[in-house]
C-alpha cells in the first residue's frame, strides 16, 4: 500500500457542505474503527451503544451532550468518550457544532423512545 497527498481528507472542506439538520458520514476507517464528521444544526435522538463506545472531538461550535446524570457542555477542541450502553443524546449549543466521532465500524444504534 501506498500513501500520498491523494490520502489526505480536508476537513474544512467535508465541514462546509451541510445546510441544516443533522449530517453524518465516514471520513475514514481505523482497523475496526470508522471516524465519522457531524455537522449538527438540531438534536439527535437519545439512544445507546450496545457494542461500542463512542467518542466525540469538537472541531467547531459548542456540543451539548445530554446523559440521563445531566448535561455536559464540550467547547472547539475538547473530548469526551461516552461508554457503550450508556444513555445520550447530542445537540448544538448555538445555531451549529461540527463533531468527529470514533466508534466501532460495526457499531449498533438502539433508539430510546420518548415516554
């Protein structure tokens, strides 16, 4: 295998193409890892992990994360790892956050509906 400038993913430039609502894709994949780029402009559900933990890197904007003990505030260029089967959910602080998450490829997303 080779690498080259070819290699390279810009962020700015995946971080400028989303216009409202919740954007999520695949930038990359680590061994058995996907990093994925959020664009969000409104909540996401709450859900869980049950295979995977999941972490968050803020790359711009200000992301909310919301756990049943409470809500966490992460600013442009903080960290959080949220375990697997722990209950969240992930909201922009403001009009837009743009997130990178690392997660198993193979992650599973179970969907909390609301009482």
């Amino acid at each position: 295998m080779t690498i080259s400038s070819a290699n390279i993913v810009d962020l700015n430039e995946h971080s400028g193409k989303a216009a409202g609502g919740y954007k999520n894709f695949p930038l990359s994949e680590v061994n058995d890892h996907v990093i994925r780029m959020s664009i969000m402009t409104e909540d996401f559900y709450w859900h869980y992990h049950p295979n995977s933990d999941e972490t968050f890197i803020v790359i711009e904007g200000t992301l909310m994360l919301d756990l049943e003990t409470g809500t966490i505030e992460l600013n442009k260029g903080q960290m959080i790892t949220v375990p697997k089967n722990i209950a969240h959910r992930t909201r922009p602080k403001g009009a837009q956050s743009v997130n990178l998450t690392i997660e198993l490829t193979a992650m599973k997303t179970v969907r909390i509906e609301a009482e």
